[in-house]
C-alpha cells in the first residue's frame, strides 16, 4: 500500500477525492489537512471529520490549517459548493476530533514518517503546505511525489480559484520543490485545462448506484432544484445530494448539466500517474495585476519547475472511479 496525505478544503469534489482514495486498495490514508477555501477552515474540519465517520473510517488524523492566506484574510468561501461545502447533502456528527498540531505540522510529520515514500495530494489553496516547507524546506525530497490540483495552463482561464486564494503559497511551493536537485521533488500539477476534460454527468451517477447496487433515481435539470436523493445506500445519498448542487451551479454558470471532477482526477494521478499524460514547463504564479494567473513557458529555455498534466482518457478514469467508490459504498452499506 502506498502511504497518502492529502490537503482539502473540502468542498463537493474534494469530499468525492477522498472517498476514491478510502475506496482504493493501494491507498493508505495517512493524514488529512484542512485549510480553508471552498469554504472556512472550520467547516473543512467538520466535513472532513464526518465524512469519515459515515464511511466507518478510523484511525485517520484529520488537522486543522490555515484559516488565512499567507499575507492575509481569506477571500469569500465559493459559491459553487453551498454554504456548508457539500451541496445539499447532510453528514453525521463526528465522535473524532482535530489533531492537537496543525496541518502544516501534520505535513512535516508524515514526511518524517514515510520518507521517499509519502504521496502528497493538495486539492485546496498551499496555504499549509507553503507553511511546511518554510519549517522544513527538506519535505519535497522526503516525497514520492507531490501532486497539485490547481492552475490552468493554456489561458483559458484567468486564475484558478485554488492558486488564486493565496497566490504567494503557490509561488513559495513551486520555487521550494525547484530548488531540489532531486526530480520526484517537481510536483504534478492538474490544472482546470486537464481535469476539465472529466465531467461527470448525471448517467454517471446512475452507473456509480448501480455498482453500489442501491436503487435510485437517476436525476435531470428538469428536476425541482434541492430535490434530494432517494438512494438505498447512504454514500450513494451523500454523493447525489453533493453532485445536484455542483451540477446545477454549473448549469447556471452557462454550462451543461455535468460537474468536472477536478480533484478525484488529481486523486487518482496520484495513485497512478499513468493515468494523465505530462510534459514539463515552468510555470510562474502572478503576484500582481491578474493575481493567482500561472503564466507558463513551454520552450524548455528555463529549468522546468512542474510537470503539467495535458490528457486524460475520461473513459479509463470514470470505469475506475465508479467501480472503486461503488464497490467502497456498497461495503460501508453492509458493514464489512
């Protein structure tokens, strides 16, 4: 099994990253950080607490970050996510608590623990990893890799909201990996570009009931908005009432009625890096003007400073997401 510490500001996609790396066998969930983000630092603890209290997951430290960014307040949490981060589901209260240390110690401590074996994932703002590296600038040689959900590399958008939240930890985290001489140290980053190309659909779901074998309703835009889940399996619930909030919030942004997976693609390019298709660049994180904008050069005249996924094949990826989680849902339905 590979050993995992993932960083979340858990809003609908992050919540759905972390149920495929609970669902995955390979996986080792070794710790979890909270910043905020998506929404406050302090609801990121709560959901991300309760979500391992409804999948019957114990023993995995969850730690509290950074409530503010590098050099101030936090911006306002997203819209796209709901007030609580998770839509319109509901998750239990937890009997677990935070850790008594912060995230940024948490990351410095499971380097430590699992070293050249560690896999970073960060799906949230570097707030807390830009932290780590200042205590330890060592960490990224003490990683099997790192991988970054943030970013958009071929201008189509003008700043990601992760990288945008604090644009100066972005910045701290890209110069600190580039100065290993070590090559796992350049981090893998998924940009809006790549994980743009993973939408999951309603159809999609219907599949993902139909491994966890609950019965269900499969859901449309025709649907009255906040209609909740009428799914036999209480992940399956959760996953519904999370994605018909993301999906009509994409739907009103003047998009189809869909939901990328941003995150869960980063997840799973963690795990296996295979999955995505890289090429090298170096890529500078905007401080002025259009702040969080990753301006990228691709000429290979600089030493590249991350390797930025280009392709995925959807396809591979929902097969696999959807037999793990499925499968993952069904046993917590049962117990086992």
């Amino acid at each position: 099994m590979k050993p995992v510490f993932v960083d979340v500001d858990t809003g609908v996609d992050d919540a759905l990253a972390l149920l495929y790396l609970l669902a995955s066998s390979e996986a080792d969930l070794v710790g979890i950080a909270s910043t905020g983000g998506n929404v406050a630092v302090q609801q990121v603890c709560e959901n991300n607490l309760g979500l391992l209290e409804l999948c019957r997951v114990t023993g995995i430290p969850v730690s509290k970050g950074a409530g503010a960014t590098l050099t101030g307040p936090m911006r306002d949490p997203s819209r796209s996510h709901g007030p609580r981060g998770l839509g319109y589901a509901e998750l239990p209260p937890a009997d677990a608590r935070v850790t008594g240390y912060d995230s940024a110690t948490a990351w410095v401590r499971a380097a430590h623990a699992f070293p050249g074996e560690l896999i970073g994932v960060a799906t949230g703002p570097l707030t807390n990893l830009a932290t780590a590296l200042r205590a330890e600038p060592a960490l990224p040689a003490l990683l099997r890799r790192l991988v970054v959900m943030g970013g958009c590399y071929d201008g189509t958008a003008a700043a990601e909201w992760n990288i945008s939240v604090d644009p100066e930890a972005a910045a701290e985290v890209l110069a600190t990996c580039s100065e290993s001489p070590e090559p796992q140290c350049i981090p893998i980053l998924c940009g809006l570009d790549l994980t743009r190309k993973v939408a999951m659909t309603p159809q999609h779901l219907a599949r993902l009931a139909e491994a966890a074998g609950a019965a269900t309703t499969t859901m449309s835009a025709h649907d009255p908005r906040g209609t909740r889940s009428t799914a036999s399996n209480p992940l399956i619930r959760l996953v519904e009432d999370a994605m018909r909030f993301y999906m009509e919030a994409h739907y009103d942004n003047g998009q189809e009625y869909l939901a990328h997976l941003h995150d869960p693609l980063a997840a799973a390019a963690a795990l296996d890096p295979a999955l995505v298709a890289i090429r090298p660049a170096t890529v500078d994180v905007e401080l002025t003007g259009t702040r969080g904008r990753t301006a990228t050069d691709w000429t290979g005249r600089r030493k590249p400073n991350a390797l930025i996924g280009i392709g995925v094949d959807a396809a591979v990826f929902f097969d696999r997401f959807i037999a793990r989680v499925g499968t993952f849902a069904r046993r917590v339905a049962e117990g086992v």
